[in-house]
C-alpha cells in the first residue's frame, strides 16, 4: 500500500474522526480506500464535495453519498450543561481529539476550537447534558484544511497517549508481578526448611529414634504460645 496515496486521501479527508464511515478514524478509511477495500461514497461530513475530490484522485466514477453511513450535515459543536454534569468522565473517554476537559467528579468543558463535531460524546452521557450547538462553517479551503490539519494532529496524539498509557499500565502490572515472584523465592527457603524439619522429625518419630526438636520460635510468638498454654493448664485444673 502506497503511503503517499493514503497521505493524499487522507488530506481530503475533513477529520471530523467519527467513525461514520466505518472504520475507527479518517486514516483508516484512508487506508481501506487505498488498498481498494473501501467505496468512495463513505463519509458524510465530506459532502459531495469531498466524494468528487476523491473520485477524481482515485480515478473512480462519481456517485452520490451512501446514505446507510448517515447524511451530509452543517457543522456542530459540542456543547455541555455543566449544571447537569456528574462527572463521569465518559465523554472524555469517547472524544477522538481529546477536546473535552474535566477530572472524575468534576464539571466537565468542551474546548470549542478543538471539537470536531463528531457527536461521539453524545450517547456516552449518561444523563444527556451534552448538547449540539450550530458552528460556523470555515468559508476558505485554507481555514478548513487548517481545522482539519489541527483535529489530524490531535487525533494522533490522543492515539500516542493511549499507546504510553497501556504501555505504562502493562510496564506496572509486569513490575508486580516480578516483585511477587521475587518474594516468593525469597520466602521459599524459609518455607522449605520448616517442611524439611517437621518430616524428618516425622521420620525420627516412626524410626524411633529421638526427634529433634523442633526449631526455635521467634520470642513473640514462644511467649504468646507460653501464655496460651499456661492458661489451659489453669483451665483444666480448676484455676
Ligand atoms: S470524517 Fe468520519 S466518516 Fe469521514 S473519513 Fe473521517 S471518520 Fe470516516
Ligand atoms: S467534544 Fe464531542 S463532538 Fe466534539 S470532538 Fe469531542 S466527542 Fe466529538
Ligand atoms: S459524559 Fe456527561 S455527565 Fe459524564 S462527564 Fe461527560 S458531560 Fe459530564
């Protein structure tokens, strides 16, 4: 697959990174519309427009859009009812450019130049307090590849702080694990040699020879067996 040509699909592309197209970013559909697995007719927030352009640089005959993936609609923003907001952090979760702010039981806030429109946060909340506002639709082919240009970058570094989070979660989980098997190496000697000890006084009892006794206790502990002992013998005899 030419990465050259998926660059130049992916610059028609408008970035709105929402998934309608079928596949989980605009550089996915780039990708199957390059390896030839994909129909130009795909993406909604493209319109018409964005469908000619990608005719014409695959070489591929004009259609209309397919309306199984959703319809061209005017530009939208996202904006949430902080009053109604619990929180959750959902929202952040579902946002593909990392336009939403907030921590878990705090308001939470779109950053209204970074949103794309892509209304993914909308059905991850809970209570509906995200809400589509009109927004004014870039009138330059500059100022509109400059918006995407900005959702482009922010879709691929939310992916690479996805990437470093999962690589620091496994890098912990792998670090626990290796501190528990080294403390159970080291609590395996110890282990050992009290099994070591009660079989072969085992072994003495059945042979008959004297047993040898049993290895110290730690004070603590022979105190606290002293007492308990004590305390029976007071018991049994009446005490
Ligand atoms: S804008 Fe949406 S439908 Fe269009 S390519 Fe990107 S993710 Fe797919
Ligand atoms: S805030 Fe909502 S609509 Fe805007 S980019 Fe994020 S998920 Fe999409
Ligand atoms: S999903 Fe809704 S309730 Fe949850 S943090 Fe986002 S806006 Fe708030």
């Amino acid at each position: 697959m030419s990465e050259l040509l998926i660059a130049r699909i992916d610059a028609i592309l408008p970035q709105t990174q929402c998934t309608q197209c079928g596949y989980p970013d605009c550089r996915g559909y780039a990708e199957a519309l390059a390896a030839g697995s994909a129909d130009i007719d795909q993406c909604p927030p493209g319109g018409e427009a964005g469908l000619a352009e990608l005719a014409a640089l695959l070489g591929r005959p004009l259609k209309p859009l397919n309306p199984q993936h959703g319809e061209h609609k005017p530009r939208v923003l996202a904006w949430i009812d902080e009053a109604n907001c619990i929180g959750c952090t959902l929202c952040i979760q579902a946002c593909p450019v990392d336009a939403i702010i907030g921590a878990s039981k705090q308001m939470h806030t779109v950053i209204a130049a970074e949103c794309t429109g892509c209304e993914l946060c909308i059905p991850a909340c809970p209570v509906d307090c995200i809400e589509l506002l009109p927004a004014v639709e870039p009138a330059l082919t500059a100022e509109r590849q400059a918006l995407a240009g900005l959702w482009r970058k922010r879709h691929a570094y939310r992916l690479f702080r996805l990437g470093r989070e999962k690589r620091e979660r496994s890098e912990r989980l792998a670090a626990k694990a290796l501190a528990k098997k080294a403390e159970a190496q080291f609590a395996a000697p110890e282990v050992q040699a009290s099994l070591d000890a009660a079989l072969q006084r085992h072994q003495a009892r059945l042979a008959g020879e004297p047993v040898p006794p049993p290895a110290p206790l730690a004070d603590a502990k022979a105190a606290r067996i002293a007492e308990m002992m004590a305390r029976a013998k007071r018991l049994r005899e009446g005490g």
